[in-house]
C-alpha cells in the first residue's frame, strides 16, 4: 500500500508552493517562491510540521528550538535560516538553499563506481564540517550563557557539498542543548546508531565530544569507502559501537594508500572513552588542517569537492526526479516522486565569489537539469546570482574593501535596527557592509513587542527576517 501523503498547500504563510519534496513522519519539506515588488522572486525551502501534529507541543517546541539555533548560529559551515513562521495549519520553517549534493550520496555513487574519495578532500571537508561543529557548541543566547549544544545527528546525509566546494551541516532536529534537556526525555538514545558515541547508549548525557565521535566515523567511511558500523539489525549495531575493535581504515581498503597520520586523527576522534577523543572539535580541525597542508600543498582542494558535488548531483537528479522551473507555470505546484524521506533541511545558497575554472564532469546532465532533487535536499541554478552579474563588469579601485549587501526584515516591519549597537534605521532594512568573517550582531526592537536578537556573519549576501512576538 503506498503511503498517505497529505494535500499539496498552495500557500504557506506568505510563500507561494511549487512541489514537495519530500514527507516524514513529522514534517513536510517543500520548493516554495517569495515575490516582492519590482520583480524580486527569490526560491526558498519551507520546513512544516505535518498538519495533524500541529497541536504537539513537544514536537512544535522541537521545531522552534532548531529555528532559534539556526538563527543564532550563523556560520559559513552550517545551515542557515531566514524565517520561523505559522500558519493555519503548523510552524515551519525557512531556508534557503544550496545547490550541489549530500556526502552520502557522493559516497554510495563512488562506492557503485569502485572508487574512493581521496585523502585530502576527505580531510578538507571533515575539517569543515568541524568548524561548523565548533560553532554550534560554542553558541551561547542572547544573555552570554553557554548553550551547550550538541548536534547529535552527523551523519553523511547531514553534510552538504556546495557547487562552490563549499561544506555545510545540516539538520539540527534531535540537537541537544541546556533549555530543551529539561523538556526532553533523560536516558533515551537519539541519532542514527551506526553514527553515535558508546556513551549514548548507555543514557550519559551527552557532550560535545559524541559529535567528536561520529565525526569520526564520518572520516573513517570516507577513507576506507565502507561502512564502519554496518550490521543487519539495530542490536548489532549497537553491539559493534559499544563492544567491538574498531579497525583502521586501511585495515578495511588496504590498496587505498591512506596517510598513516590521518589515520590516526581518525582513530583518536573514535576512541571509547570520551576523555581519549580529541576534546573539541576545533582540536580536531586543527590537526587535521596541518595534515591538509601536506597532502595537498596545491590547495585547490576545495575545487575538487565542486567537482563531486557537480558530477554527482547530476547523477542523483537524473536517476530521481527533475524539478523544471518554467517562466509559464510558476503557480501550479506539484509533488516530486522519488524523493527521500524528509529527514534534513535543505540549506541556503550562499552565492560564493569564488568560481572554479573547472569543468565539470558530468556538464552535460547540468546543463539540462535547472533543479536537481537528490534525497530531501535540493540543488539548482540560483536566481539570485542573475542579479549579482552585472557587477563583473564594473571596474573597481584595487583597494576598496568588498562589500556585501545585508537584508533585514521584521513581522511586524517598522522595527528599529541596531547594528553592533548602533542604529541603522527601520526594516524593511537593505545596506551595504564590508565583507567580514566576524559575527555583528543585529537587534530588532518595536514598542509593544519582545526585542529580538541574532548574529549574521557577512562574509556573503545576508537577508534576515525576524518575527516579533507581542509583549504580556
């Protein structure tokens, strides 16, 4: 019998639906459009609670806890998010997207191929998803007191390969962190088994160092090709995580020529005792940079994670489902068949400067595919980079600093907006910043309503909307 899927919205809050992506069993993942005046259409990903669990508190608390981290989290290796809203129906939320493909996908095309992912990209992009890690588990509110979040969930369906070589985290669903411990139940294992730390079933609470763990899982897998814990049951599973010797991945691909030091990286984020483990992920990032400088001095490293993401992502979406997008039938929207389960956010477009003069390896499957759907994520042409190209060709002084346009929204707008605690005017709020790595941080106040505080790093195009919650 084929599953019950629910009634494809037209609308959902002020976003109009063009396809579902995909369905869980908690949540919808949908394409969906914003328009504005003068032509301004921007693709987005919409997150929604599935209507007949609306009325779940605890399960409407866990999406809202992962819009606030995300909103609070901005980095260049993590997902970001533009909206939490509610309609009529559920909260969802908003994000925008990337185009390019997820590392489990990358890897079962290469495994199907007899090939492995090479070293040094295997490094570089572990070393990003660290980064991203670090972030997260520094986060603190908007008071300065420490979250203590762990992601819980990283995996190789949860990191994104951008076109641009960029890497992404996704997926902060299951993360755990100080608020929502105490509204969570205590003892009970969340994550895919075959990813998580032996103390996590054994009901300690978890810390930082589990994600440590299932990093470097991540990076055994890539290395040697195989899946390190891959059993026939759950029971198994869990054995195999808890009680068995975890071999070197040169132990399991003994003609893939692995450098004994990074093997080691490996071998240290997955010892058992979580004082053993590297103690933070910026640790681990670190080592692994400087085994990076070494293994690929030529550092185009991040080109060739393009170049995965570009052959691969044409691979999925030819064998999946083709989403065409068409100047005549923008209104009508429609489900893609195929589509996996919807288990991850699909993450924003961050439109990197950096081009590579690469080819791809499959142009030709890109070329004719505008959007690729492979798994619950989405990969496609971005509209807004149409709009950034005109500036190729404006003539700049050598020493001007790159600037980045910054966006800032509020519902309801008319909101005063400070920027690192000075004032810069009302939302709908649109400036020009100089390109920085730092987070600035912003801060919407309206008389009658909660002030609402987030970080932005404007290392590339920013638009943040906020919605105000009235004042008791």
């Amino acid at each position: 019998m084929l599953p019950v899927v629910p009634q494809l919205p037209t609308r959902i809050g002020d976003l109009r639906v063009i396809a579902r992506l995909g369905c869980g069993g908690m949540a919808e993942v949908f394409l969906a459009r914003r328009t504005g005046i003068e032509g301004f259409d921007r693709r987005v990903v919409v997150k929604r609670m599935l209507p007949h669990l609306a009325h779940d508190q605890a399960l409407s608390m866990a999406m809202l806890d992962e819009g606030r981290v995300l909103a609070r989290l901005s980095h260049p290796n993590v997902v970001a998010v533009e909206e939490i809203g509610h309609d009529d129906s559920a909260y969802f939320l908003v994000m925008e997207y990337l185009r390019g493909a997820s590392l489990s996908g990358v890897e079962r095309e290469l495994r199907a191929e007899g090939r492995g992912i090479e070293p040094a990209v295997a490094a570089h992009v572990v070393a990003e998803v660290a980064a991203g890690l670090h972030a997260a588990h520094e986060l603190t509110d908007a008071s300065g007191r420490w979250l203590e979040l762990v992601h819980r969930d990283v995996t190789p369906h949860n990191v994104f390969l951008t076109l641009h070589g960029e890497v992404k985290l996704l997926d902060f669903g299951i993360a755990h962190f100080a608020d929502r411990s105490s509204r969570t139940n205590t003892g009970v294992a969340k994550g895919k088994f075959a990813y998580m730390a032996p103390e996590q079933f054994e009901g300690a609470a978890p810390d930082r160092r589990v994600d440590v763990f299932a990093l470097g899982v991540v990076l055994h897998e890539m290395l040697s090709g195989q899946r390190l814990f891959a059993r026939t049951t759950e029971a198994e599973i869990v054995r195999a995580v808890v009680d068995q010797e975890v071999p070197r991945p040169s132990e399991v691909a003994p003609d893939a020529r692995i450098p004994r030091a990074l093997e080691d990286v490996c071998m240290r984020a997955l010892a058992r005792d979580p004082d053993e483990r590297f103690q933070t992920a910026a640790a681990m990032r670190a080592v692994l940079r400087a085994e990076l400088r070494s293994l690929d001095p030529s550092q185009d490293v991040r080109d060739r994670v393009a170049e995965l993401a570009r052959a691969y992502a044409a691979d999925a979406g030819d064998r999946q489902a083709m989403v065409r997008e068409t100047a005549t039938l923008p209104e009508v929207p429609w489900t893609v068949r195929g589509a996996d389960e919807a288990g991850s956010m699909p993450p924003r477009d961050v439109g990197s400067d950096r081009e590579t003069a690469r080819a791809p390896l499959r142009p030709t499957a890109l070329q004719r595919v505008p959007w690729i759907v492979t798994g619950a994520l989405v990969t496609a042409i971005a509209g807004t980079l149409a709009t950034l190209s005109p500036a190729a060709s404006i003539p700049t002084i050598a020493s001007a600093p790159p600037r980045v346009p910054i966006t800032i929204d509020s519902v309801p707008s008319g909101a005063q907006v400070r920027i690192d605690g000075s004032v810069r005017g009302e939302t709908p709020l649109t400036f020009d910043a100089s390109r920085a790595t730092s987070a600035v941080s912003v801060r919407i106040s309206r008389d009658g309503y909660v002030t609402s505080e987030a970080e932005v790093v404007p290392d590339r195009p920013v638009s943040l909307r906020l919605h105000l919650a009235r004042a008791h």
